[in-house]
C-alpha cells in the first residue's frame, strides 16, 4: 500500500510552537530534522526494546546536525519509569560533558517520551529535545503537549514538568514493529478523543477499526492525524491543564489507580485507560449525564479493540476502598476531593467531583469476579 503524504499539525504556544509530522519513512530522513538548530551534541534515549532496531538509524539521520552523538539505553518498561532511570539520562549528559545546547531525542514510547522531557527540562535548567514517538500511543497522546514525568510508587506521573518539545516525529513505519498488545493500548487514545471532542471520529474508529488493527498506512495516518489535532486545540487553550485540558484524562483517574494498585508495568496503560475510560463512562450514566447505549456503545468498541473492560480486584480487603485512596493522589484531585473526568454529553467532557457511595458502586459493579 503506497505510503500516505507529509501531514503537519501545529501545536500554537506562542514561542513554544512547533510541529508534529505524519508520515511514513520519517525519523531517519535527515530533512526531518533540517530546521533544527546545529550544536556540538546531540543524546539519543531509547530503550532495550526500540535502540537495536532505530537508535543507529536515527545517528545517521543528525550526523550532517551535530558533531557528536551519543546514546543512552533504559531499561524497557512502566516500572522503570523512576528515578534510577531518569539519573541514567543525567549520568550520559553529564560524563560527555554536554551544554545547554545539547538536543535529546527521545526515541521510543511513552515512558521514553516522558523521562527524556523531564531531563531536558531539568539539565541545566533545560536544554532542547525532540520526540521520535516509536508507539501509537506515544504518537497520538503522550509525545504531544508537554507533559514530561517521572512514577512514584504512590501515584502515576506525580514528578514531572511542563516543557514543550521543538518538534514531534510520528514515523508510522515504526508501528509495523509494534506488538499487538501495544497497539491496543495506542488504540485507547485514540478512542478517548470521541467521547471527549468529537463523536464523529468515534463513528470513523467503529467503522475503521478492523483497517486500525491490520496496520492499514491510510487509516494509521488519519487517526494519529485527528488525535493529533484535537490534542493540539485542547493544549492551545491551556497547556498548563488548569482548567480545560484536564477532559484529556478521560478514564485516567481510574486507570492510574489501577496501574499503581497492581505494580506499575503490570497492565499496560492503554490497557489501563481503557477499563478506566468504562468505568468513567459507567460513573457519568449514574449521575445521569450520559444514557446506557452510550456506555455500551463506547465498552463494545473498547472489547473489540483487543482491551479489558472488567477492573482488576486490588489486594486488600477493600478493594474499592483501595481505588478510593489510589485515587486521591490523582492531580485533579482538590483538597482530598476526587475529580473525575466525565461525560457530559457525548461529545463533551467536563471535570467534577462525584460521592464516594456512587463511586464505590461503580467500583463494585465494574471488577472482575
């Protein structure tokens, strides 16, 4: 299937601006990176997963960009998104003597994304970075906007900082190398726009979602395109996620809970997001902001893209109790009071508060036997 064309979504923010690209055949073309500014060094973070198959690509693609490139290789997965792996980052920077005009490139997922940010945010007071997201979920949420963080064993993405990167990279050549499991959890992201923002993609994902699965480049590059797109209009509002940018978390607050009541690394979290997003589908039904057919509809779409509806039991013997108090370390959460992001009609999210009775019934209702 021939490739899709070069699509470009901007993210306005001022003298923060930059670019996400779309496309395949990306992140080792050098003009890719052509309109970043030359300097001495550059570092490459990458994990154990995706530097075999890229970082020597990417080198190639910025040797005419910098003199030196170095490398830097983390441990794969969500529960080495810590400190120990941040000071990794710091420990390269520092051996090569690298200046404040040394470029990170992030390449890899989420947890890649996320601990590259927050170093170049951190090193010297911050020094510039690029994100090669390697996953679809890093493509379509979490290399876009800004948000950079680190885990804590209390709560998901509770160190961190808001540092926006010079631009973003989506090679969707780099999905073909994506496990299925993963491309699932991406696949929740995606979804997550429709109920959110925009009930007709949510229609484009039902009616493409078979096309999503086989990897098909057309409807790829549409999804990550839109995802992109409404990330955008919701960050140029409020990148700082005082107020609007918070519907972004659509099915978060629960799925952090269950991401840091099992072990980070456990479920994935697209895996996570999606029962999360369920079960604040299911929340909003309850306070009655949204109809049952919504809820299945959205829970149907949710199994057939290949993720759990059912919750996890948490150890302890209140389990719901459990969620509660994993839960009020979110970051909506306001003087012990859970925020929820909830589904004022489909289409438009809005963030409130809701009593713990029906928050525990959901709870109940929602685990698995």
């Amino acid at each position: 299937m021939p490739t899709p064309d070069l699509q470009t979504v901007a993210i306005d923010l001022a003298d923060r601006s930059y670019n996400i690209a779309i496309r395949g055949s990306l992140f080792d073309n050098p003009l890719s990176y052509a309109e970043l500014p030359k300097s001495a060094s550059a570092l490459i973070v990458t994990n154990t997963t995706v530097g075999p198959l890229y970082a020597e690509r990417l080198q190639r693609a910025l040797a005419s960009r910098f003199s030196q490139i170095y490398t830097v290789v983390l441990p794969d997965g969500e529960e080495f998104k810590t400190w120990p792996s941040l000071n990794l980052i710091f420990d390269a920077l520092l051996t090569h003597g690298c200046d404040r005009k040394t470029t990170l490139f992030a390449l890899g997922g989420g947890v890649v994304g996320d601990m590259t940010g927050f170093a170049a945010a951190s090193y010297m007071r911050g020094v510039p970075f690029v994100q090669v997201p390697t996953t679809l979920l890093a493509q379509v949420d979490s290399s876009v906007g800004g948000k950079t963080a680190i885990n804590h064993p209390l709560g998901k993405n509770m160190i961190g900082a808001f540092y926006q990167p010079l631009k973003v990279v989506c090679d969707l050549n780099t999905l073909k190398t994506l496990p299925q499991r993963e491309l699932s959890a991406g696949l929740a992201e995606v979804i997550k726009y429709g109920p959110i923002a925009d009930m007709e993609f949510l229609a484009w994902i039902e009616a493409n979602l078979e096309a999503l699965l086989a990897r098909e480049p057309a409807a790829l590059a549409h999804a990550v395109k839109r995802s992109c797109e409404i990330k955008a209009w919701v960050v140029g509002q409020d990148e700082r996620e005082s107020g609007l940018r918070a519907i972004l978390n659509f099915g978060h607050t629960f799925g952090h809970a269950i991401e840091a009541g099992l072990g980070f690394g456990v479920w994935l979290h697209g895996e996570a997001l999606g029962c999360g997003m369920v079960m604040a589908a299911q929340l909003s039904a309850r306070l009655g902001m949204v109809d049952a057919f919504f809820v299945n509809r959205l829970t149907q779409l949710i199994v057939k893209a290949g993720l759990p509806t059912r919750a996890p039991v948490l150890p302890g013997p209140d389990n719901a109790g459990r969620y509660l108090d994993l839960m009020r370390v979110d970051k909506k959460s306001e003087a012990g009071e859970i925020r929820f992001v909830l589904i004022d009609k489909p289409g438009r999210a809005l963030v409130r508060s809701a009593p713990d009775a029906v928050v525990r019934q959901v709870i109940d209702a929602c685990c698995a036997e």
